[in-house]
C-alpha cells in the first residue's frame, strides 16, 4: 500500500509546508480537498489544487489557489 506524505506550496515561494502523513486517498469535494489517512481520518485543505502526485517518493503535492 502505498501512504503519502502531503505538502503544500503557497504562491509565489519555493518552500513547502507538511500538511499530513500516511494520507491514502484524497479527493475533491464542495471546493476542498480531502486527505483520508488509513484510519479514515480527514484533513480538510481549503483552496489548493494537486501540483504532483509522485508513487515513488510517496510524496503528494499541493499548490494554494484563489479561494473559488
């Protein structure tokens, strides 16, 4: 199985946040994203788009957005 670890970059920098570890699933709802780790627990990230979904450094990679 494969869990990855969720970063965010905000605009216009370089650097990346953590937002979350050992996420399985994540999907688009009501203008958020939702992050589902193994244990069923959410993560709600508001106003960021997927920049890159990476298998082998498990890494997934958000980017903030203007809010819809």
């Amino acid at each position: 199985m494969c869990e990855f670890t969720v970063y965010v970059y905000e605009d216009g920098t370089k650097d990346r946040l953590l937002v979350a570890k050992n996420i399985l699933a994540a999907k688009r709802k009501d203008g958020r994203t939702l992050l589902m780790d193994a244990f069923g627990s959410i993560t709600p990230v508001e106003s960021v788009t997927i920049e890159e979904v990476n298998t082998i450094s498990q890494e997934l990679i958000l980017k903030k957005i203007e809010p819809e």
